[in-house]
C-alpha cells in the first residue's frame, strides 16, 4: 500500500471526508433532481388524464390547437378543481403545450427573442440572447416530462431515442435544429438542444446593421457568387455559418438549378428551382443510413449548377472538391475551423478519411484547385459575430497551399461603452486574382473595393 492510500484510510477511518469524496457528493448533489413544486401539479395530471380518455373513448386521433384550448377551458373552469379564477387560464396554457406542444419550453420557441435554447436536465434551462448564455427561471416537473416532450420532438421526423442509440439529431417544423442525449450517456439527465431559425430569413442589410460585415465586403461576396466563386465557409460552433450561408445563396441567380444537401434542413432558399435532400441515420437494425456522401454523388446525376451541402465534416468533402472541379462552379459548403489556413488543412484531413490513398500534395492540389474562397466567420467574447477574414486561396507554391487575405477585421481588444469590441474591417489592398473568374462570368467587379 503506498503513502497516499495509507492517508487517505486515515482519513476514512476518522470519519474525514477526502477531498475526493467531497467534490464527488458535490457533483451528485448538483446533477440530483430536485422535484419542481407546482401547486396545481396534482390538478394539471388529473386534467390532463381526463382530456386524453375523453379524446381516446370518442376515437380521436387528432385534434387542432383551438379544440383543444376549448376543452381544456370548459374542464378547467370546473367547480370540483377549485382553481382560482386568475390562474385558470396560464393552466390552460401550460395544459395545452403539453399536450399539443413542447412543454415549458414552448414560449421560448415561439419567442424570437433567443437563438438557442439548452435544456441541461429537468431543472436547468438556459437560452443564448444576443451571443451571451443565459440561465432562465424555466423547469420540467421531473425527468419523465423531459423525456416525454424529447420524444414528441424526435418522432415527428421519424426518429428515435432510446437507451439502445442514445443520441438524436432531429429538426422542428420551423426548421429549427435539435440534439438530443439522454442517458446512460448524458449522467445529468436528458440534455437537449435547440438551434432556433428566425421564421424570417436573416437578410443581408441586418448583418451590415448589425456590424457581421461591411457594404464593401458584402457587394465582394454578392460578386463572388454571381461571379461562380466555389466558397467555404469556416468558423466555429453558433458563429454564424449557416446564417452567412444562406444569405449568400439569396445571390444566386433565378434561373439556375440548386441541390442542396444537409444532416438537417437549415438552408433557406428562396429561389424557385430547388431541391432539397437529407441525409437519414440507420434504423434499429443498424440498416438504411443515408449518408451525406452517397447525397453528393447522387446529386451529380441531377444536373445541378449548384451544389449547396450544409456542412462537410468527414468523407463526403472529397466528392464535394470533385464536384467543385468537374463543372459545378459556385458551390458552397461550411466546416468547422478556426482561421482559413486551418479549414484547409482540416478539409485535408477530411479527405483522407474518405478512404482513398491519395498523396498529401494530391489532395493539396485538389482543394486548392476547387475552393477559390474560405470566408472565417467567428463569435467573439463580446457575443458579436463577425466575419473576420475573407481569404483568397490561390493555388500551390511547392508543396504548400497559399492563401492571401483579401479583407480582415481589426481589434485592439478594448470595449466602448455598450460592451462591444472596437474594431474595424479593412482591406488588405491585394486585388484578388480570382476576380478575372468573376468577370468572366458576366459580373462587374470595382477595383476601388479592394483599396487599402
């Protein structure tokens, strides 16, 4: 037995709690259910037990929001549950989206006030206002309520979760993105994730208003994608990719065909030609997985002028580079990465994943061959989101991909008053050589944007 065993059943013996077990309880006790009191708890089941037999026994498989609302109403104004006048009708709220909606958690989704909500357990839900994470005073009555409204959620897209496969990605009817994980995998209760989409498509004038880019930078990209540039998108987790991306796709022309192809539908299109495809996991039986991958390559023999893929992040980025090099210009995809010269390197490794032994300069030539853009968007400390870089990659010296700025964001890393970061955009001054490309495809380019 060495010296710190012998301590430590010292301690054991003399009845002192190690600093080990000490941390130990405190983590039970901050993961521990705590049961939510709710006065009408006892109440709401009753009611809700009672509207549920009423529907089943007059063989209703289906019932609207307004119905349901009124039989709610005429039960909950009933003497024998003695429910105050005041409180009758947030009961009814709270009755109606539980059965029909997702629970506590139903106003945040209809509130356009938060862009994500994170349900971390029964009893603790946050939501992300303006960049910045915030704890609500929101709470599922216990474990089983959290579940209940999970799987409402997963189900509707024919999906499941369960102790056998855990984990879920799903989507709302609004196209809002949701993660699930729910134990043995998640040892604090069941974890959920909702990704908000505004019910109105972020337009290009917000995100100058809101500081993400400058008109210069903006009129560069609307030419980029007019012009047929094939763009990555790089950045990291809720910095902004998929809004950046669909405000970019707003530019492609009418008359082409767009496919676009995704894990979860988020891309929002408005053109009049398109098609969209998702992929799907494997059922109970492990069978029936319909990878991103198997989508790029089916998506060649659709004719497209476009290949729109949400995210690429394993096998399916080497077909993606093959259809950026084989007649599909003016594709557009995002990755996560930290700067542009690490979502080249990432893209890299991607492609080795794909199975295929390819050389390291092949896979380098490639990438540099088929991506003409990597645009980094970042969420900085201050919660803003900006597109920090717009980089030109130009193509191979030696055996090294070479990149150049084209427009950067500059901070010193002071706050004004409002707590935002001071900073500017600026150009670097280098006029990009994918400019000849653009022009070539019809669309004017000014050469006074690129002034430094």
């Amino acid at each position: 037995m060495g010296l710190l065993d012998i301590i430590e059943k010292n301690k054991e013996e003399n009845g002192e709690e190690t600093s080990t077990t000490k941390q130990e309880q405190k983590k039970v006790e901050e993961v521990k259910e705590v049961k939510v009191e709710d006065p009408y708890d006892a109440v709401k089941k009753k009611i809700h037990g009672r509207i549920i037999l009423a529907l089943n026994r007059a063989g209703k498989a289906t019932v609207d929001r307004d119905e349901m609302e009124k039989l709610l109403t005429e039960e909950v104004d009933k003497d024998e549950y003695n429910i105050p006048r005041v409180e009758r009708k947030s009961i009814v709220k709270s009755l109606l989206d539980d059965i029909l909606g997702y629970g506590p958690i139903q106003d945040l989704i209809d509130s356009d006030s938060c862009s994500e909500i994170m349900v971390n357990g029964p009893n603790r839900v946050y939501i992300e206002q303006k960049g910045k994470l915030v704890l609500t005073d929101i709470k599922f009555r216990d474990e089983e309520h959290l579940m209940n409204i999970i799987d409402r959620i997963v189900t509707q897209v024919g999906r499941h979760v369960d102790e056998a496969s855990p984990m879920v990605d799903a989507r709302l009817p609004d196209g809002s993105r949701v993660n699930a994980i729910i134990p043995p995998i998640s040892l604090i209760g069941a974890v959920l994730t909702i990704r908000k989409f505004s019910s109105t498509p972020v337009t290009a004038a917000q995100l100058v208003e809101w500081g993400s880019l400058n008109p210069v930078m903006l009129s560069f990209l609307e030419a980029c994608v007019k012009g047929k540039l094939n763009i990555v998108v790089s950045g990291g987790t809720g910095s902004g990719k998929t809004t950046l991306l669909n405000v970019l796709s707003s530019y492609i022309p009418e008359d082409e065909r767009i496919v676009t192809i995704e894990d979860a539908a988020e891309v929002q299109l408005h053109q009049d030609h398109v098609i969209t495809l998702e992929c799907r996991p494997a059922n109970l039986e492990g069978k029936g997985a319909i990878t991103i991958r198997s989508l790029v390559k089916n998506a060649l023999r659709m004719r497209p002028d476009r290949i729109i893929v949400g995210e690429v992040r394993s096998e399916e980025t080497l077909d993606m580079l093959q259809a950026m090099n084989t007649g599909h210009d003016g594709s557009l995809t995002t990755t996560h990465a930290n700067s542009p010269r690490d979502a080249m390197a990432r893209i890299e490794t991607m492609v080795m994943m794909s199975g295929m032994e390819l050389p390291v300069k092949a896979i380098r030539d490639q990438a540099s061959s088929a991506i003409d853009l990597v645009i980094q968007q970042s969420r900085l400390r201050d919660g803003s989101r900006k597109v920090t870089s717009i980089t030109e990659v130009v193509g191979m010296e030696g055996d090294v991909v070479s990149l150049q700025d084209i427009f950067v964001y500059e901070t010193d890393g002071t706050l004004d008053s409002r707590g935002k970061f001071k900073g500017q955009f600026r150009a670097t001054g280098v006029v990009p050589k994918c400019i000849e490309k653009i022009r070539g495809n019809g669309v004017v380019v000014k050469n006074e944007w690129f002034a430094n």
